[in-house]
C-alpha cells in the first residue's frame, strides 16, 4: 500500500520531536451543494524541532512512532514571514512590558 502525504499548517511546536499539523479538507455538500470546510489534527514526528508555528508542512505517514504519531514531516512548503521571533527577543519584550521602575 503506498503512503499517504498531506499537507497542513504547524498550529503547535510545543512539544519535543513532535508538531500538531492541522489539515484542512473542502468538499460540496452532496444535498445542499455549500462548500464545507472540515480540519482534523495529526501528531507529526519532528525528529530536529526545525518547524514552528505557522510553517505550512508535508507529512507523510510512516509506521506508529507512538501511541498517536504514525506520521512524520518531510518538508516544509511555505513559512510565513515576518515571524522570526526568538526566545531571546521575546523574553527581552517580557521585561519591558513589565515596567521596571
């Protein structure tokens, strides 16, 4: 049986080695002939933690990693700019929303 590829949104990078890819499907209702969207979200394998938030990725599917992940990431399709944010630059905007007197 061939894999299965898709292709989703990252909509969580929390997690070590592992990224929630949210896929989202467009099809007519058969009665009522309204486009409906539906979505569904997969635990991907991320062994290099290299996808953040926001990257549009390919995941293919792969034997079970774990009891949830039975896919993992191939590539990245497209990463939204303006993003590149980084712990450093975060945690320094933490400290002056703070207001240190």
């Amino acid at each position: 049986m061939p894999q299965k590829t898709l292709t989703g949104v990252v909509v969580s990078d929390k997690a070590d080695k592992t990224v929630s890819v949210k896929v989202e499907r467009r099809f007519t209702h058969p009665l009522y002939g309204k486009v409906v969207t539906r979505s569904q979200k997969y635990a991907a394998h991320d062994e290099s933690n290299e996808y953040r938030l926001g990257d549009t990725v390919e995941i293919l599917s792969v034997r079970p990693i774990s009891k949830t992940k039975t896919w993992k990431v191939t590539r990245l399709v497209d990463r939204p700019r303006g993003i590149e944010t980084t712990v450093v630059e975060t945690e320094e905007a933490g400290k002056v929303a703070g207001g240190e007197a």
